[in-house]
C-alpha cells in the first residue's frame, strides 16, 4: 500500500520497542506503510535486524522521517506481501522473476529465494511454479493454456517472449450502421519483437531489409511479414507455441464519400503474443 502522508502514524509502545506499532517505509521513492510484526515476522532476514535492534537512529531516514530502504519500490510489494501471509503470488506472465529473487536474497528471504527459483519438471522444461496461483489462472480457458504450455515446452530450443503484430487498414462503413463494413485488403503486416524469436516464427516471410543488421538478442518493430493475410500470421505464431494474450485497435474516421455518403475509417490494430 503507497501513500503520500507520513502523518497519523500511531506511537511506539511503553515497553522496550522503540518501533511504533505503524511504521512508514520510503523504498527506492515508494512509500509503504506496515506493522511492526510483519517487518519482524522472519527471524534472521534484513528487515528482522533492521528492526529489532536498539538504536533506531542508526536507520537511515528520508527528509520526511521515513525509514529509508535503496532498493526497488516497486518489487517491494511483493516482498511485503510473503512476509505478511508467507505465500507468493504473483501476476500472470510476471517478467521480474529474475529480479525479484535478487530482491529476495538482499532482504535474507530463503523461502522466498527457493520459491522463486526455477524448477525443472521430468521433461527437463520449467515446472509449475511452487507459488499460489492467481485467481485468473483458474478460469475454464486455464486448461487449454497449459495444455499449450506443455506442448511448447517439447519444443527443441524454445524461448520465452513476446512478439506483437500489428496492421493498419481501412473499411467503408455507409450511412446506415446496420450494413456490413467493406474492409480492403491490408497493406502490411509489422511484426516488432527479439530479432531471433521473430526469425524463428516467420523465417524467410520475414521482410528484413528496413533493419538488415539487427543482432539476435536485440529488439525491433521495424520488421514486416512478405504476406498480408492475418490468419498467415497467425497460424505461424501457433505452431510455434505463441498464444494471444492481448489486443487493442483504434478507428479514425478519415472522410465521407461525397456521392454515396459511405465513411472512409482508418484503423490500426496490434496482438500480442506470448510463449511460456
């Protein structure tokens, strides 16, 4: 929880903690604002030493009184959270794992650490997660998804990430807004991603020639697919072990037909895809 005023803060007990009972923490710029007990809830971790000992003025403080932690603020959070219940749940496709378990290992969590720790399964591929799952993550599409995971997973060389293709296109639309829209053909299909994954997928359809030099590890949105049919696309990215996992689209209205009175709409839309 993040919140700007320090002030109401409830006053430290008569007995020998010299810590209030609410206590504010400044972390890399957020601001977080816990009990005692959750702070000293792991014997042995940072947060423990920092706050048991005697001597509150050797903690160090930001300009508002708060005590001061230089670290990431953001991951924090996460920290907080498993010292409060000892369970870890994260959002789904989290992509600071990595950092998070040095996050961990600073603040002295090992639970936390293994937790966060890969997990080879019997297919030598990444097992479940040893962390309780979103609620999400038991809706009734839940299955198909890791049903998909596992298939990927079999694949040779398979690596996790994102590629996002996007178009832009135009459709008539006439007076009446019942009558079906009349969309042409589309002109290009962009592809932006790591250069390898988008090399992997799309192979030799792969227009490269806009950004011919590109390394493998680096990311472009300057690729385009030699084909304009969507469902081309689409169909690639699904035998590779892609999913779709978002889309936005934007429509502008660019001019009326003087004749007919039909709408001429521009749009540009984008997918995302991700693979576990």
């Amino acid at each position: 929880m993040a919140l700007a005023d320090p002030a109401g803060c409830a006053k430290g007990s008569e007995d020998d903690n010299p810590f209030p009972d609410i206590i504010e923490l400044n972390v890399g710029g957020q601001v977080y604002i816990t009990r005692h007990p959750t702070l000293v809830s792991v014997p042995g971790s940072l947060l423990w030493e920092m706050f048991t000992q005697k001597n509150v003025r050797s903690l160090a403080r930001d300009s508002k009184g708060r005590f001061f932690v230089d670290r990431d603020g953001f991951l924090f959070r996460y920290i907080l959270d498993y010292m409060r219940d000892r369970q870890l749940v994260l959002p789904e496709h989290f992509p600071e794992r990595g950092r998070l378990q040095r996050e961990a290992e600073y603040f002295v969590l090992p639970e936390l650490v293994k937790l966060l720790a890969p997990k080879l399964s019997e297919q030598n591929s990444l097992g479940d997660d040893p962390c309780q799952s979103d609620p999400e993550e038991l809706s009734p599409g839940a299955d198909a998804a890791r049903s998909l995971t596992s298939a990927v997973a079999a694949l040779p060389g398979a690596v996790a990430g994102f590629i996002t293709i996007g178009y832009r296109g135009s459709y008539t639309l006439g007076r009446d807004s019942q009558t079906d829209a009349k969309f042409r053909r589309v002109a290009r299909i962009m592809v932006c991603g790591k250069t390898s994954l988008a090399k992997e997928v799309f192979g030799d359809t792969l227009n490269e020639s806009r950004d011919p030099d590109r390394p493998p590890e680096r990311y472009t949105s300057r690729y385009y697919l030699k084909f304009t049919f969507l469902e081309q696309a689409f169909d690639k990215l699904a035998d590779a072990g892609f999913h779709m996992v978002a889309c936005n689209s934007t429509g502008t209205c660019a001019f009326a037909h003087e004749q007919t009175d039909d709408r001429i709409w521009t749009s540009y839309t984008e997918y995302v895809f991700y693979r576990e």
